[in-house]
C-alpha cells in the first residue's frame, strides 16, 4: 500500500513538472507532436507518391486537431479511430466497384466522400480529415491488405499524440485517457 502510494506520488511529480516546463512551451511541444507523428508514420510507410502525401496530410490534420483542441468530441479517440475505420471501408467498397465497373475518378471521389461523410454524420464520429483519407485511399495502387497496415498505423500514431498530450497538458488528466475510447467521452 505504501509502495503503491509512493509510486503514484512519483509519477503525479513527474507529471506536474512536465506540464510546468510544457505549459511555457505550449505551442512549441503542439508542433513538435505533430511533426513527429506525420515523420513517424512517413518513416513507416517510406512513401513518396501522390496518395501517401494526401494521407499523410490527413495525418498531419488529425495530429494537429487532437493537440489544439483536444477535448472536441470530433478529436475523442473514439471519433478518430471510427472514422479513419470507416474511411478504409468505404474506400475499399470503392475500391472493389472501380475495377469491376469503368467508375471515373471523379465519380468515385465523390461517391467515396459523400458515404464517408454520410455515415461519419449518422454514427456521430465525424473527424474531417477522415475525409482526406478517403481520397487517399482512392488514389493508392498498392496492394489492399496495406490500407489495413495503414490504418492500424494511424490509429497508434493517433494513440501516441493524444497520450503525450494527456501527459504534457494541465487540462487533461492521464488517468482519463482510456475513457478516450468511450461515447459520452469528449476528451475531458
């Protein structure tokens, strides 16, 4: 009990002076999160192509959008993990319907988009740059099986940012980070 107790008063002064040194350095610690989580999933995918710099402008937005407002119910990681989710499936149905029928780009672009942001509205998970990734996605000519490695990707890489924002900020508490994942849940 007493280790216990000591342990939690270790980290709670741990954490106290991380968010003093951060709380004067506030924009700075923002911009390096999300230049590092766009370098981090770069460096991971080792992509130069068209699409891959959509995505990962897409990225750069969601990273951004979880550091300057965190407590957005559009920036819970449950909102952004569901709508990348559903921006990988409605990009694969497109995916699947463009091969089997001469869809042109535009059409699928705008079909692709109109579903995302259609069901991102009813389910109530609504992350915009959710929407750059289905374009995205639409664009990729790799192989299926990696928009799965891809998204998983995200999702980790979106984890990592809203945990070290937890951490660095005064406003968030980290033992609330897991209710991160929960409906009512907006970042609080």
């Amino acid at each position: 009990m007493v280790y216990t107790e000591k342990k939690r008063c270790m980290v709670n002064r741990f954490l106290k002076q991380l968010r003093t040194v951060v709380h004067s350095r506030k924009i700075i610690v923002q911009s390096l999160i999300i230049g590092l989580a766009v370098a981090l999933i770069t460096g991971l995918l080792a992509s130069r192509t068209k699409e891959g710099l959509i995505l990962f402008a897409g990225i750069a937005a969601s990273a951004g959008m979880i550091c300057h407002a965190p407590k957005l119910k559009s920036n819970s990681l449950r909102s952004v993990m569901l709508s990348y989710s559903v921006a990988v499936i409605v990009s694969i149905v497109m995916w699947h319907l463009t091969t089997q029928s001469p869809l042109s780009l535009s059409l699928a672009l705008f079909i692709g988009l109109f579903f995302t942001s259609l069901l991102l509205l009813v389910f109530d998970i609504f992350h915009a740059p959710a929407l750059t990734a289905v374009m995205g996605f639409l664009l990729y000519t790799g192989k299926l099986s990696d928009l799965i490695f891809l998204l998983v990707s995200v999702w980790v890489v979106c984890i990592g940012i809203k945990f070290l924002w937890y951490c660095a900020s005064e406003e968030l508490k980290v033992e609330h980070f897991v209710k991160e994942f929960t409906k009512k849940h907006y970042g609080n």
